[in-house]
C-alpha cells in the first residue's frame, strides 16, 4: 500500500477496508465500487478492498451491498504495518 495511504500516520487519510461479500461478482460491478479493488476469492466470494475516507462513505457502501441484495459476509478494517 502507498505511504500516502496510512491513517496512522495521518489521520486525514482515508483507512483501507475490505468487505467480503458472498458470491463472485462480475467486473461490471467496478463502477459501482469506484476505488475498490475487486477479488474472487477461490471459496466463491468476492472482496472489495480499497481506502473508504470516512464512516459515512463506509456505510454507504454498506447501504449499496444492501440495495443490491448482495449477502455481507464481512466488514474488516486492514491494518497497514
């Protein structure tokens, strides 16, 4: 991860998260998690990691797993060493 990327040595940086979401996603879906790196995983899901700036753009996110009636597996802040 970039240095410019750590909300640990700078709180104004946005933290990296990856949300885990039940099934493979297909990669039409990147304009709708601009930012957000999307992974297949060999266990059928699909993660959705990259930087999210702040709570509100967390749950935002959150609320458009939700309203794609996606199934959330998971939520995990990545800490950055």
């Amino acid at each position: 991860m970039p240095d410019n990327l750590d909300p640990t040595t700078d709180p104004s940086q946005p933290s990296i998260y990856q949300i885990r979401i039940q099934g493979h996603l297909g990669l039409q879906w990147t304009d709708w998690f601009d930012g957000l790196t999307i992974t297949l995983t060999e266990d059928g899901d699909t993660l959705l990691t990259g930087p999210v700036v702040d709570q509100s753009a967390l749950h935002g996110l959150l609320k458009e797993v939700r309203d794609f009636g996606m199934t959330l597996i998971s939520v995990n802040r990545v800490q950055v060493n």
